[in-house]
C-alpha cells in the first residue's frame, strides 16, 4: 500500500490551522478567567530568527500572530502526513504533542527568547502545556476524521496482518 504524502501533508497544514483556532480560543477563555496578559514570546521568536526589529503594538500583534499561525500549519503537514500512514488516534496526538513542544522550544531557546521549561514557574509550564495539548488533539481529531476517508493507512495494513503484541514481525512484502 502506498501513502498519498502530498495529499496527507496538505490535509495537515488545514488541520493544523484548525489546532491554532482551538488552542487561541480556548487561550483567550483561560486568559479571562485568570486574568494573564498576552505573550509575546512567539512574536520575539520569529524577529529574533528573522533579524527584525523589536516591535510594539500592531506590529508585534502581526509578528506574534505571524509565528503562531505559521507554526501550527507547518506543523500541522506531519500530524496530516502521521494520519495518512496510520498513525491517528489520541497516541498518534500525544507522540505530536510532544513534537509541537520541542518544536516551539527549539525555537525560542535557539533564539535566546525562552528558556528550558524546567526552569518555568509551574504555572506558566502547566498553562503552556495545556494550551499545547489541545493544538495537538484538535490537529489530530481534524487531521483523522479526513484522513479515515482515505482508509487504512500502510501502518494499519501492517497492524491487521499480525494482530496483537507479537515479538519479531518484519515488514510485509511488496506488492
């Protein structure tokens, strides 16, 4: 069986920008209820890896929108592309909960913007985490329920030849 990776990348990238509107409004609600201000911290990435000034303002809102948004698309390619090979459910969401955390962390300790998370105030770290999670798990709900219309993926194939834990089963033949 073969994947379709354009198509599975390009499913991806819409359900990776769906993942930005559920975690934007569900930051917004929490941001009400605690009264914690914006973060500019992706908005300070992107200048910073880009070499653009420090902006104020509307400026920094496009810049930070910018990041925020372009990041979750572009992410959002391998969520589609793990669907398409079979990889979906909420352990294929968790394992890319983990890539959108590396991913914004390579970034902003790169740039010299964040710092290791380890070093957070607990709350900061559970509120960044939570905000993380469900980017990751509405990705990969959109990411599933198109890529379920496509049928199993290669992953799945192989899954369903073997059912159950079993030790030393290689790849299928070709076919």
């Amino acid at each position: 069986m073969t994947m379709a990776w354009g198509r599975s990348a390009a499913v991806g990238v819409g359900a990776g920008a769906a993942g930005v509107v559920a975690m934007t409004l569900v930051e917004k609600l929490e941001q009400r209820i605690t009264g914690r201000p914006d973060s500019y911290v992706p908005a300070r990435t992107l200048e910073r890896l880009l070499g653009l000034a420090h902006a104020r303002g509307r400026r920094a809102w496009l810049h930070n929108l910018a990041m925020h948004a372009s990041q979750g698309a572009m992410l959002g390619a391998l969520r589609g592309v793990m669907a398409g090979a079979g990889l979906r459910g909420p352990w294929a969401s968790l394992m890319f909960f983990a890539v959108r955390l590396t991913n914004d962390q390579t970034f902003e300790n790169a740039s010299g913007v964040g710092a290791p998370p380890w070093t957070w105030p607990r709350d900061e770290l559970v509120v960044d985490l939570a905000h993380k999670a469900v980017y990751a798990f509405a990705t990969g709900v959109v990411a599933d329920a198109l890529a379920v219309r496509w049928g199993p993926g290669p992953g799945q194939v192989h899954a369903e030849e073997f059912p159950g834990r079993r030790r030393h089963i290689g790849p299928p033949p070709r076919a």
